[in-house]
C-alpha cells in the first residue's frame, strides 16, 4: 500500500482504496471505499461522507470505521461538537 503521511485533504473526493493514511486531517470530503484493501492511522474526520460498496462485509467495514470515533491508540476522533450526532431514542422493551 502506498503511504500518505500529514496531508490535510478539503473539500475533496478521497479513494482510501490501495493506500495508508498516517496523520491526515479530512475535511468535508467524500471518502470513496470499494476494498478493505485500505488502513489509517492518526487521522481526524470532519463533516465528511463515506461511500462503502455495498458487497463489502459490514462488521469488517465497521469495525475499521468505529476505529476512527473512539480509538483512543490510533488517536483518530469525530469532532463532535462542530458535527454533533444525531441521538435516536430506542423504544422501550414491552413484556
């Protein structure tokens, strides 16, 4: 895989598909994932869009995208206070 390291991407359609990304800041780009064939590490996301192809294995998918909100070892975050989430209330359980 090719690697890119400290780039700041805006504004921008990214294809993660064959690469590394070390330390990236994406900004209100549209994020392009076709394979699992992709890895980052350090990056930050903002206000941007992912487009994962369907056939793709969602717990595999998932897996590597949770890792960009929480992952406190990799030190990629969501910034949500620019981009709060949407919170859905979970009906409650009738017995």
């Amino acid at each position: 895989m090719k690697l890119i390291m400290n780039q700041q991407f805006t504004n921008e359609t990214i294809t993660f598909d064959g690469f590394t990304f070390k330390n990236c800041c994406f900004t209100n780009c549209i994020i392009m994932i076709t394979t699992l064939d992709f890895h980052f590490e350090g990056c930050s996301f903002y206000g941007s869009t992912l487009h994962v192809n369907p056939d793709l294995p969602i717990f595999d998918v998932s897996h590597r995208l949770s890792q960009s909100d929480y992952d406190n070892e990799t030190r990629c975050y969501r910034n949500d206070y620019a981009y709060p989430s949407t919170k859905v209330a979970l009906p409650s359980a009738s017995h």
